[in-house]
C-alpha cells in the first residue's frame, strides 16, 4: 500500500479542533492523530456523491 500525507496541522494546548478536509479525488484516505506517545487512525472512503 502506498501512502502520503496530503495534509499535516500541529495542534498546541487545544482539546478541540475543527479540520475541514476538501479532497481533490475519491479514494481511501486516513486521518492519523498523534498525542505523546498515542495515536489514533480512522479510514475515511471517498466515493465522489
């Protein structure tokens, strides 16, 4: 599987923040969120509708 990241923002001291994520294409993407030593991934499936 190939991977790039099309879309990287570093957030400081913030419980809460709003991505707005426009793709240019449909396709799989994840969205991968990284806290210390944690992370989180979701798979997000972009069909074009």
């Amino acid at each position: 599987m190939f991977w790039k990241c099309i879309f990287e923002l570093n957030i400081n001291n913030e419980s809460q923040k709003e991505i707005k994520f426009n793709p240019s294409s449909k396709g799989i993407y994840f969205v991968k969120i990284t806290t210390g030593t944690k992370y989180y991934m979701q798979k997000l499936i972009i069909d074009g509708h």
